[in-house]
C-alpha cells in the first residue's frame, strides 16, 4: 500500500533499516480479522462458526462473522481486530469491580470488560460522540449486559462526578491510528508528521480527567491503536512524571506482546512494563497497552447512590406482575428501578449518583410501561438465559430469516398465548406475542434485514 509522506522515514530511524523494512512489508500483507465468544450467553457455542485458530488471548479466534447470521444476532460473537482483544486481557475485569471505559465506541473493549465481569459489579461505559454513543449502546444491548450504564459525557465532566470512584478506568484513547492503515484507507489520509503532535494534546487532556477517577490501590489501562511514541511510550513518560502517585505495572505473558521503547522516550527503564503489538510480530494490526496502578493511600471519596426517576407504585406492579408470571426467579431483586418517560429500566446496584451526566441507558432496559400492560423490550431478550423465562420457542433457521425480517413467523403446534421468548441455537433472539399457532413479531424495526440465499 502507499503509505504517507513521511511515515516510512520516520520508522527506519526509529527501527534502524532492517526492523523497518519488514515492519513496513506488514502493510502489504493480508489483514487478519478476529471476534470473540460471549460467555455471557446461555449457549456461548456459536453455530455454524469455526473456532479452530484461537488468538491465544481468552475467548478470542482468527475469522470473520456475518452480522447477517444467529451468531451475531443474539450476540454470541463480537467481531473485533486480533490485537484490539489484548487491551481486555490487560484489563482483566473480574466479577464485582467497578470499571469505567472512558472512550468506549464501538464498544469492543467495553464488551470484553463485561464478559469478565459476569453481570457482578458495575460497567460505566462512555462516548463523547453522541452519534458513536448510541452504536455503543446498541452493541452493549446485543452482547446481554445487565450491569451497565452507558453515557455520553466528556471526561472533565465525569471526573467532578465520579472522582476517586473506579477499581480500573480504561482509556482507548483517540489516537493517529497508524495501527489501522491497513484496515482503513481515510487512516492514512488524516496523517501527517505532525498528526501525532496534534493526537498527543488530546490525550494529555482526557487522561489529566482520566487520573482522577482511579480510586487509590487502582488501576489506569493506557491504550492506543498506533505506533507513535509521541503518543504510546512519550505519553507514559508524561504521566509518570505528571501524576507521581502512578506507577507502571507489568503486563501479562500474552503471545506477541513484547517490550515498549523507553529509548523512544526518555530511556526510563520502566516505561519497558508497558507493551507493544507489532504486525510484522503477530497477526494483527498493532497496539500499545500500558497499565498503571494508583499509589496513593488518600481516602476514597465517599458517592451517594445513584437518584433517577423511580416509577410510581402502579407501574412497578406492572413490571412485578409481568416478572412473576414469566421468569422462573426474580430477575430484578436487589436492584433500584428507574422509568425515562415510558421506558422501565433495571439499574446496576453499585450505580452511584450520575448528577446531571446525560446517561443514555441506565441499566438493563426492562421494556416499555403503558396503560395497565407492560411489553418487554428486546434488550431485555438479549440478557435473558431462556431457562429462566417461559414461554419460549425454538425458531428453526427458515424461522429466524422470516423474524429478523420483521414477518409473523407460524409456529409448528399451538403453543402458549402471550409474550413469548424466542430463541435459536439456544439464545434469546427477541420477544414476540403468540396467539395460537402465530407469533407476532416485535423484532425492532430498525434492525430488520432480509436474509440473503447463500
């Protein structure tokens, strides 16, 4: 490929002439594309998908799946690039924790987060771009978290709210995206020598707002998709001298990820702790990851619990009725409920006070409260293991094409009136209400597509 003005030069300086050139031969080579299982699910053995070249990091493997397929309908898979899954290795989210990721679209990392976290705990997942916010959104509904609440703030604004608060605050920070030339051609556009400069300013500033959410004996997770010191190892320079209660920590044994530079900074010998994706080392597109750990033994801030609009007696009825009559155990125990406007939501239980942050989902979208009826939403289907629902019904792949679609699907026997679960390949795949041997379909009318003949 032709890679920009510039670029070539400045890495056979760096690399020296022999490193370079293969590392500049990787851009001619094929890109490898990756996705991850959803342990979250109730089958996490997607169908009709090979999972015969693992990545080496958990749950990850080399291939490509359809967004067109019950795979990734019901959200088993999660498509992402190889060394993108590493950043969620560093994290290592474990059930119980409380976990910001600051710059979350698409939703990747948040995803992987999650999936560590097995619906304990707390996930405050962030955009800043109102229009990448809600992909996120959607991603996070289709991969069946609970415990979840997604907003659309900048960071000095949750930084005032949420100080002191996270065991781990995650920055994929934006970036020059060298690690993304091959993968997408407006990359190598936007670059310029000075590209990086002008990408650095930026990080500086979200992870200024960044620090300060890291409860004290935390952890800061430092990422890039790029290759430019002036953004990966100069940057940990910069923090290590800018915020002295942080220090680098070792990262895992993960195949392929080797050593930073620190001769690419400031020859600290510490900034090697953090790590380096290369494409011309592994296959994938390249990463840098660094993982600082919070020092400071200065209390933690005391939060109020999260004050959102609670539903009136009535409507909480509502939801206990349709609760009692459908799942085989409570699914809400425990848990605040919160309405926006007519839509129920279930809210996370370590949720704190959100302020005036614009949050776009504060949990678990239970479904939608109308007069003397509630209707479950497709959110709600998504998170829902079908043995823990009833009724459901099996759809056949001829039954899933005509769903998705958006078609009334006819049932083999009658079953059940109401609302009904359905499933394929044993995982939920959206409500719909039956009325003998007819189910009428509430798949969400802006994800229905037509189902191509192969």
């Amino acid at each position: 490929m032709e890679l920009p003005a510039g670029f070539a030069e400045k890495y056979s300086t760096l690399m020296g002439e022999s490193e370079a050139k293969d590392f500049l031969a990787s851009f001619d080579q094929p890109i490898h594309q990756g996705f991850r299982v959803n342990p979250l699910k109730a089958n996490a053995v997607p169908e009709n998908v090979s999972l015969s070249e693992p990545t080496g990091i958990p749950t990850g493997y080399y291939g490509h799946v359809s967004g067109h397929t019950p795979a990734h309908t019901t959200g088993v898979v999660y498509n992402q690039e190889p060394s993108a899954t590493y950043v969620g290795a560093v994290v290592d989210a474990q059930p119980g924790e409380r976990i910001l990721d600051l710059c979350a679209a698409p939703g990747g990392k948040s995803t992987q987060i999650a999936a560590g976290l097995q619906q304990q705990g707390l996930l405050i997942t962030n955009e800043i771009f109102a229009k990448r916010a809600a992909v996120l959104a959607e991603n996070m509904e289709r991969f069946g978290v609970a415990n979840a609440v997604v907003l659309n703030e900048t960071p000095a604004h949750l930084s005032k709210q949420l100080a002191n608060f996270f065991d781990k605050v995650v920055v994929d920070a934006p970036c020059s995206g060298e690690g993304m030339f091959r993968k997408d051609p407006d990359a190598v556009q936007y670059w310029t020598p000075d590209y990086p400069l002008e990408c650095a300013t930026r990080q500086r500033e979200i992870l200024t707002e960044a620090v300060k959410m890291v409860r004290p004996g935390g952890q800061l997770i430092y990422s890039t998709c790029t290759f430019a010191p002036e953004e990966d190892e100069q940057m940990m320079a910069w923090v290590l001298k800018s915020f002295p209660d942080f220090e680098l920590a070792s990262l895992p044994k993960l195949p392929g990820l080797e050593a930073a530079r620190p001769q690419w900074a400031n020859d600290d010998p510490e900034l090697s702790k953090a790590g380096r994706l290369f494409p011309h080392h592994m296959d994938g597109e390249g990463h840098f990851i660094a993982k600082l750990i919070r020092r400071s033994t200065e209390s933690n801030v005391t939060h109020k619990p999260a004050r959102l609009p609670k539903p009136d007696a009535n409507e909480v009825k509502l939801w206990q009725s349709f609760e009692r009559q459908h799942f085989t155990q409570p699914i809400t125990a425990g848990q605040s409920l919160t309405v926006f406007g007519a839509q129920l939501y279930a809210i996370p239980a370590l949720t704190p006070d959100l302020g005036k942050l614009k949050v776009l989902r504060p949990g678990l979208h239970l479904g939608t409260l109308k007069k003397n009826r509630f209707e479950p939403a497709f959110a709600l289907a998504l998170a829902t293991h079908p043995d823990l629902y009833r009724p459901t019904v099996a759809l056949t792949q001829a039954q899933w094409a005509q769903f998705v679609h958006g078609d009334t699907v006819t049932l083999a026997e009658p079953t059940e009136n109401g609302w009904t679960l359905a499933t394929i390949n044993g995982n939920g795949i959206g409500f719909g209400k039956v009325v003998g041997q007819t189910l009428k379909n509430g798949y969400p009318k802006g994800l229905r597509f037509l189902v191509k003949d192969d």
